[in-house]
C-alpha cells in the first residue's frame, strides 16, 4: 500500500516552482545499527515509511502544526528536538555533551540524533512519519539519507519572520534551557547559516513547500491541510 501511495504522493503533489560537505562525522556507539531496510515484516508485507521533513527557524510553529497534522492525518510526529530533551535528562552516557550543546546553541553530532530518529521510527507501528526539526544542516541531511537509508518524500518549511520567531519563543516559557534571548538570537543565525541550504537543496529537488508561518495556528494549518488532502485522497 504505502509503495503505491509514494508513487502516487510524488506524482500527484509536484511543488510550485519557489523564487522567493561530505559525511564525517563517526557514527556513535551505544545504539544498535539498522537502516529503515530492516522493519519488521507484518503478513508477509514490510511497508514502506512515507517520511516527510518539518523544518522551519525556533518559534516558527512548526511543532504545533505537528500536531494538528497528527491528529487529522494519522501521523507519527518525531520531533528531533524532543528526543534530544529527553536522551539529556535521561542515564545516557550522552546526556551531559547534549545538554551542553542544546544550551550553546549548537548541533548535537549527527550522528546521535539520526539514530535516536531510527530507534523511534523502528519502535513505531505507524509508516508515516512527521520528523520535525531536522536535517538541521547539510551535514544532517546526508547523515540522514546514508544511515536511514531513504530521503524524504516531501519537505514542509514553516517560512516565518525572525521578529515573529523571537516573540513566539519568549513568550511560550516552557521552561527550557535555550529559550532565553542570547541563545535564540544564536539559534537563528545557526539556522540560517545552516538550515537555509537545506531548504534550497530541497525546493531544487522538487519536495519542498513553503507554509507562510504568520497567523492563527488555524489560518496556518489552512495552508498546510490542502498538501495532505491530496495525497490521502490519491492513496485511497
């Protein structure tokens, strides 16, 4: 079902046309190695995951509109993010170099985050997945592709102002450690820095589409609603 609805997404949901390194980090032990390749098979049948990337700047909504997409199209949201959170708090021989990274304002290795990405897809009896907030860089997205195995079906970038994004994340006071005025500042320029060549990578590809961020969390998913309707309606 899910090959036929791949081909179906890809065909039938061509993005508009928007105008507006190599690999080396190692990959690190302590989490078992298995591409998307080796899922377990159900009545003779190993589905294959509809992946589909979330990206967008801190404070962009991007996670709220995660969950609204999970609630109306049965998604998997994985927010790299989260998973990061909480291999920090957690016994984990990583913990310490996470927090200490999240808190400057820096990427966790590559490599630590796409396996821990693996371990909750594997873990998951969904085959769609939302992965929100990652491939941060270019060196993530190749990290992604040759660990994982795939790439991403389609791309959602949560396009909003940097004006917007800073308010949001003051104002949202959940209490964690890098939402504080100097990191979110440096999160930005970490972002565009290294997330808009992702971007650009994937709007050549032909996967991307652009979510202007900017209104109600409803007036948004309006924008958003029109990209899975059409493939659900086609997988059918």
């Amino acid at each position: 079902m899910w090959s036929r609805a791949r081909t179906l997404f890809l065909r039938v949901l061509e993005p508009p046309n928007h105008n507006n390194a190599s690999l080396s980090q190692t990959f690190t032990p302590g989490f078992s190695f298995h591409t998307l390749s080796h899922f377990q098979e159900k009545d003779g049948i190993c589905p294959k995951p509809l992946i589909t990337f979330v990206l967008g700047g801190p404070g962009s909504g991007k996670g709220t509109q995660c969950a609204k997409i999970v609630e109306t199209f049965g998604f998997k949201h994985l927010s790299a993010g989260d998973l990061l959170r909480r291999e920090m708090v957690s016994d984990s021989e990583y913990g310490s170099m996470i927090m200490n990274t999240i808190r400057e304002g820096k990427i966790v290795p590559s490599g630590v985050t796409v396996k821990l990405i693996l371990r909750e897809m594997k873990s998951s009896d969904n085959h769609k997945f939302l992965i929100d907030g990652f491939p941060r860089s270019q060196e993530n997205r190749i990290a992604f592709e040759q660990i994982i195995g795939a790439e991403p079906d389609m791309v959602l970038f949560f396009d909003c102002p940097e004006e917007e994004m800073v308010k949001r994340v003051l104002s949202r006071n959940q209490g964690r450690i890098d939402d504080n005025i100097d990191t979110i500042k440096n999160r930005l320029k970490v972002f565009e820095s290294l997330n808009l060549p992702v971007i650009d990578y994937y709007a050549k590809k032909g996967k991307l589409y652009r979510i202007n961020a900017v209104g109600t969390v409803d007036e948004i998913f309006e924008h958003v609603r029109p990209v899975f309707e059409a493939c659900e309606h086609e997988a059918r």
